[in-house]
C-alpha cells in the first residue's frame, strides 16, 4: 500500500472515531475538523501521530480545533 493511502486510511479512521466519541456524522464531524485545521494538522503531522494510541490522536485533534477556534457543544 502506498504511503498516500496510508495517510488517507488513518485520516479517515481518526475522523470516523472523532465522530464516533462527539456523537456527531461522518460529514459533520469532517467539516468540523477540516474548519478548524485538524485535518491539516493530521497530514503535516502523520508521522509522528500514527505511532500514537488512536485516543492521543483524537484529543491533538480536539487540541488543535479549540485553539482555532472550534468549540464542542
């Protein structure tokens, strides 16, 4: 498997879980981290954040979207 798509499938695995745990839809949950620069993040950052348990990678994303302004409800 290429390196891209193994970026691709752990993005999509983080934001499903991120959905899961907010109780929010798919495409909710991806406009909300994309807004808010989580999304960006988890690719700059890929190398480092898939070594990490798959919880430490959603609360960096929580992180990331509150200190750009994303407020969870």
């Amino acid at each position: 498997m290429s390196e891209q798509r193994k970026q691709i499938n752990y993005t999509v695995a983080c934001v499903s879980e991120f959905a899961r745990k907010h109780g929010m839809g798919m495409k909710e949950a991806f406009g909300f981290l994309f807004e808010h620069k989580a999304i960006d993040f988890l690719k700059e950052n890929y190398d480092i954040e898939h070594t990490l348990s798959l919880d430490d990678a959603l609360d960096d994303m929580l992180m990331i979207c509150e200190q750009n302004g994303g407020t969870l409800t």
